[in-house]
C-alpha cells in the first residue's frame, strides 16, 4: 500500500512505504512490462500493459534480520505481484506497486497470540438459561394425544 507523497515522514519518490518501520527504495524493486493475453483485440496484443513488479527479499538491504526472516519463511526468495486489470502500463505499475506493499505488510503483521480462558460464571448461567428457554419452546409444540401422530 503506496503511502500519497507529500507528508512530513515522505521517505520521497518512488518509495513504497510498506509499515512504519519499513520503506522500500525504487532500486530494490524490479519491473517487467509484458502483453496483457486474453480478448481486446490489437491493444492488447500490441501494447506491454501488464506489469510484474518483484522485490528480491534475499537482497534487500532495506529489511531488517526479523522481517527478513519472516518474509522469507512467507514467500521464499522472491515475491511477486502482477496487474493487468486496466489499459494502462502506468496505473497498472500502481495497482502492481499497492499490490506488493499490501502482500509485504500482511506477511509481517503479528497476530497477537489467543490465551485461552475459562468461561465466566455469568457466561455459564446465561447458557443454562437459554437452553431451559429453547426446552419449554420445544415442549410446548408438542401435541399430546394426537391419533393421527
């Protein structure tokens, strides 16, 4: 996810700022441009719209040991993203561009380890409740003495 240029903490052009600690320098990252396949006739057999953007993760220098690691175990050596949705090389280098930054910052965000603990006295008794409530229901509904039963 492409941070907008012009705030006080801009790292500055090019660079995709994927978290707080990380930004991504324009020469880490490569670009390929290729047809786009599929229909459209003459444009989208004539023009290099498709774009693949990578980010060698085994290389960079902008990571640190901890992230590297993680996005290593995630993705292996390399990690891709590719967009081909619009007509345009350039707004498909954008969509490529957020595309990778979205895919790096979910990889490095830690989910917060699960404790797991018992159930309140209150979240018991509640319980209980509901299904007294649910039993009557159900035993009301039923005919008693029905021949055709």
């Amino acid at each position: 996810m492409a941070e907008p240029q012009g705030r006080n903490d801009d790292p500055g052009p090019g660079v995709l700022r994927v978290s707080r600690s990380l930004s991504i320098p324009p020469g880490e990252i490569q670009w390929r441009a290729t047809t786009p396949g599929g229909p459209g006739g003459q444009h989208a057999n004539r023009t290099n719209s498709r774009v693949e953007v990578r980010f060698d993760i085994a290389r960079s220098r902008s990571l640190g040991p901890r992230q590297r690691a993680r996005l290593l175990e995630r993705f292996g050596p390399v990690v891709r993203a590719t967009s081909s949705e619009e007509r345009s090389q350039v707004r498909n280098r954008q969509l490529a561009l957020e595309r990778l930054g979205t895919r790096l910052a979910a990889a490095l965000r830690t989910e917060k380890p699960r404790r797991p603990t018992a159930p309140t006295r209150g979240a018991k008794e509640r319980r209980l409740e509901q299904k007294r409530r649910r039993s009557d229901v159900k035993r009301h509904r039923q005919v008693r003495g029905d021949p055709d039963g």
